[in-house]
C-alpha cells in the first residue's frame, strides 16, 4: 500500500477504472463496493494507520450494486422483448464470471419465494430482511469476489488495499480519500459500466443501438466511425504492414483495430501519427495503459521510416498532427515518469486477465530520449 496525496490518488483510480483488464462490470461493481463500505468505517477507526473492512460487508455492497443488473431492460425497440442485459465485453467473460453473479442473484430469488412464498424478495432490500435467505446469498457472492476479482486487484493495484483471510486493510488516509471522492469515483465508474455494456454487440438490439454506434458516440464523437475506417486504410497504404505493431501477429482486414498509440482518454485529438494497427487481443489489453520502451522505439521508428506516406496519406483525412502528437508523447510519459506509472508490454499468454507491466521508474529515462529524438525528426518533417 501507498500513502497517496489528493492528486496522485485520483490518477491512480483513474488509472484503475479505465484499465482494460477491468473487462466486466464485476469488477468494477467490487471496487464501488470497497468505496461503499469505506463510508461505513468511523471516524474514530480512522485516527487510526491502518483500517480494515469486513469481507462479508464488500459482498453486502457488492450485491445491492449487482442486484438490479439481473431485471430485464425494457427494450425502446417494439419489436425486441426485454431481455438481462449481457455484463461482460465478450462471451467468454460473461460465461465465466458475469453470469455466474447473475446466476447467484436469480438463484437467490428463487429461493426466496420458495421459502417466504407470502413476501416480497425482488428488491435486494427487502430480500435483506430475511437473515436465513442472505446467509447463502452473501456465501456464494464473497466465494466468487475471493475467488478472482479480490486476488487480482490486490496482485496489480499496491496502492488501494492488503487482502488478508476475511478482511482487507487500508491506510487510513486513503479511507478518507474514498470517502471524500466518492461522487467522482462512481461518475467515471458508471461511465465505464455503460461502455462495457454499449461494448458488447448482444446488447445492441436491446438497447435500440446499431453495433456501429450509440448515443455517446453521437453527441461527442459522431464521425468517429468513419474516421478510424480512413485512417485504418491510410495505414495500410503507407506502411504495407499488415500485422499487429504490438505482437506481429499477422492481422485480417476484418479484425484488425485501429489502436491509439497515446491513449484516446489521454489524448482524443484524431491524428494519424497517433494511430497504429493491432490486433483485437493487443488492443484490449492495452488499453489506457502508455506502452513500455520497446513499442516507443518501435513507434519512433516507424514516424522516422513512413513520416513522409504517412503525411501523404492522410491528406484527405486531416491534419496528420506529427509534431502535435510528439509533443504531446513527451508530456504524457514527463506525467508518467512524475508518479512511476507503469507501463504496458503485453497481455500473458497463461489464461489469465492480467497484463505484462514494467514497473521500473529508470525506463523513462531511455524513453523520453526516444521521444525527443521523434520531436526533432517530426519538426523536420513539418518543415
């Protein structure tokens, strides 16, 4: 665990709300059980270094966040049923973990109006106030919670928490950070959820959305779409490289992404030299992260190389942006370096959600090298 000033705190959570290893709302729905439950922890529990919070009490709010994912979303569309909305951003998700909770919650009702035919159980609250139906329940969801998503956050995140056998510890500082931006955590949160749900194409007919685009893309990025298609064939016609720039898997036309090189939530402006081709796996994976020195160079490189077609190509795209997007490398990873953020190399190939990470504060050093000798040869470019 960390001591974390006010600043570094809300980067870190940014940080962990928009990694992509948070692929399924579980996830998410479990770090805004930890905030949920920091509330309830005293201010006298608080005078003290370390707090804990009870296993059994994350589950409690894990459940009445998850609770109301398991009600069919009434479809705008007359001609579509309501139907639970899938939780996950790929199937295999949904089936390993997802839809286990949903099952969990389900089965729970289930058995309550077996049980207590003569009350109301459709709510969490009023499942709640029956002791014998919540002891199963609060089980069955804090085996699953131990099982994966506690483990990893306390394996990739050292600055939130310890897991210990039934509880976990905080800094009490960083209690008090949860509490106090609690409104913000939960907006970026719920924000992530929607684009999880919005993510996974089987929701598409539920929600009246075309699988190519949805509300949020039309009010804030409404030709964003059509601008990748471009720049993905502006790449193609500039590099003739057809394989993932992560891993060099050989790529298909019709799955081959179209990847920001500086992250879209660091840096949205549309300029090809922030562009690169990847696969889906890379993609995903790399998400928010910023990417280790082997990719940097590699990138470096590949301006050097291509500067000039990439310019050509993208005459009718827009500004190519070599020098903006320079500069703007060089601050985010002067950011990065400032709190020994860590950077992305690539997805483990062992079965698991977790990503290979560089935790090593002096691979800035050769980093921001790179990056200014990428600046002076994209002014030379621009001129």
């Amino acid at each position: 665990m960390q001591h974390l000033s006010a600043e570094d705190f809300l980067d870190h959570m940014q940080q962990l709300v928009l990694n992509s290893a948070l692929n399924s709302t579980y996830k998410l729905a479990l770090i805004m059980s930890i905030v949920d439950a920091s509330l309830k922890v005293s201010a006298q529990a608080v005078k003290s270094e370390i707090c804990t919070i009870e296993l059994k009490d994350i589950a409690l709010e894990f459940l009445r966040i998850y609770w109301p994912q398991c009600r069919p979303y009434p479809s705008p569309s007359p001609n579509v049923a309501p139907g639970v909305l899938h939780q996950g951003i790929n199937k295999k998700n949904n089936l390993k973990q997802s839809d286990r909770i949903l099952t969990i919650v389900n089965t729970a009702i289930d058995r309550a109006r077996e049980e207590v035919p003569s009350a109301k159980v459709e709510t969490f609250e009023q499942i709640s106030r029956h002791p014998l139906l919540m002891k199963p329940l609060v089980a069955d969801c804090l085996a699953l919670l131990k099982k994966n998503p506690l483990k990893y956050i306390a394996a990739d995140v050292d600055f939130l928490y310890e897991l210990k056998q039934d509880h976990i510890e905080l800094y009490s500082s960083t209690v008090i950070l949860l509490q106090r931006f609690r409104p913000i955590i939960k907006e970026l949160i719920e924000s992530r959820w929607l684009k999880h749900i919005r993510s996974n194409a089987d929701n598409a007919a539920l929600l009246g959305e075309s699988t190519s685009g949805s509300l949020r893309d039309f009010l804030f990025d409404p030709t964003r779409g059509e601008t990748l298609e471009n720049i993905r064939s502006a790449l193609l016609d500039a590099t003739h490289d057809e394989r993932c720039f992560y891993c060099g898997k050989a790529l298909k036309r019709s799955s081959t992404h179209v990847d920001h090189f500086l992250p879209f939530t660091r840096y949205a402006d549309t300029k090809i030299f922030n562009f690169v081709l990847a696969c889906p796996s890379c993609n995903a994976s790399k998400s928010n992260w910023l990417v280790g020195p082997g990719h940097v160079d590699h990138w470096v490189r590949r301006n050097s190389d291509y500067g000039t077609d990439l310019l050509q190509a993208s005459k009718d795209i827009g500004p190519a942006g070599p020098v903006a997007v320079a500069d703007m490398a060089l601050t985010l990873y002067g950011l990065a370096q400032r709190h020994a953020e860590p950077l992305w190399l690539n997805k483990t190939s062992m079965g698991t959600d977790k990503n290979s990470l560089l935790h090593d504060p002096s691979a800035y050093e050769g980093i921001l090298i790179s990056l200014n000798k990428n600046r002076r040869s994209m002014l030379a470019l621009a001129n």
